[in-house]
C-alpha cells in the first residue's frame, strides 16, 4: 500500500556513519587514549540502538566523553555528505520528488542533519533531531533534555504531535525505530539493514530491507 507519510532515520540508515560517532572520531583523534575513548563510545552508540541502556544515557554518555566545538560539529556535518547511504543517494531524485511525504525523525542533531537532507529537497520542517547546548565560548555543553528526542520513545511523541492521517511507514535501522510501530504512531515498521543488522530490531519489523531499492519496489503496492 503507498503510504500516505514516510518517516526515514538518519544515522546508519540515511547516512552509513552514527554521527555522533563521527564528532566524536573528529574531536578525539590525536591520541592513542583518545581512540579507546572512540571505541567505547562506539560502544555506547551500539548499547542505545540495541536498547540495553536508556537513550538519554546513550546520548549524555558520548557527549560528556568528548570536548565538542560549534566548529567541530560543523566540520563533520558537511563531511556526512559523503556518507549517504548508497541506496538513498542514487534514489535521490525519487526522495526529491516526494519529500512533501518524508519526515526524518532522529535521534542524532538537527544541526548536523540539516546540511545533509536540505541536499535531497527535504524541507526544514520536515527535520526532527536533538539539539546542542553551547556555552559562550561555542563549546558543547550537553543538549537539550526537554526535546522530546533525548527519550527512546521521543520519537512517536512526535509524529504523534504531527497529527499526520492515513498509512504511516517507519525505516529505521534501531529499535527506538521500532518503538514507532510499538507505540501506534506508524503503521508500519521496516528495519533497514544495509549499513547493520541487529538482529532483535529485524526480528520485530514488517519487513528487512536490504536498501531504500527494496522499498521503492514495494511503494506502490
């Protein structure tokens, strides 16, 4: 059935990277110690997506383990260009042509998403993410814990809040993703596993999808 509304994630599905990973391999690559910090923050990101901790936790974590800039994190968000998935990016004519229907909904930074998705013809307000909290000298302070996104479940507190109507389709490669068919917010939920496969988020999905090409196929049954 085409859907009426289609919410794509962002780290590992839309791009290949985590991105918080990302700022932290940025910020943290001088130093032996430092690349022991990347690892476990990498271990955090798969802690999170996998649900073993609370996704504030996952998100706090990685943040208090690195000393980020508003300079650090503009850097990486124009190299994630280059990170597209390789599916999304030559569909991107089809993502264009349909944006009016996409929302991406993340748990990664707005700041760092938007430079990326404004590429494929995504609207700002179709842009969902958490939000940096800077101190005066533009260095990361944390983020904001009042967003919705700093919980597992914020992202169906937000399409909810959308008040979208109709068939409701969720790609996502997390089981936070998931919790967006769990919680009624979507319709359907298909886990997208051409960057990683967990396997207690494809077990619980509609459908696996081994890029955005398996959709596509399916889009207009």
């Amino acid at each position: 059935m085409t859907p009426d509304y289609l919410i794509i994630d962002f780290d590992s599905t839309f791009i290949t990277k985590e991105s918080l990973d990302e700022l932290a391999s940025h910020v943290l690559s001088q130093s032996s110690t430092d690349k022991y910090i990347v690892k476990k923050i990498q271990q955090i990101t798969n802690d999170g997506m996998s649900g073993k901790i609370s996704f504030y936790e996952s998100i706090n974590s990685r943040l208090q383990l690195m000393m980020a800039s508003r300079d650090d994190v503009q850097v990486v968000s124009k190299n994630l260009k280059d990170h597209v998935s390789p599916s999304f990016y030559r569909n991107k004519d089809f993502i264009n042509k349909h944006q009016r229907k996409i929302y991406f909904v993340s748990g990664g930074f707005r700041e760092m998403l938007l430079p990326v998705l404004t590429e494929y013809g995504i609207n700002n307000e179709h842009v969902f993410g958490n939000e940096f909290i800077y101190d005066d000298k533009d260095k990361v302070l944390g983020f904001d814990k009042n967003n919705p996104l700093a919980d597992l479940n914020g992202k169906a507190k937000i399409i909810k809040s959308l008040s979208l109507m109709g068939e409701i389709h969720a790609i996502g490669d997390g089981y936070n993703d998931y919790q967006l068919k769990a919680s009624g917010a979507v319709s359907k939920f298909f886990a997208f596993t051409e960057n990683v496969y967990r396997k207690n988020v494809c077990e619980l999905a509609d459908k696996i999808l081994s890029s955005f090409d398996d959709y596509i196929k399916i889009f207009d049954d």
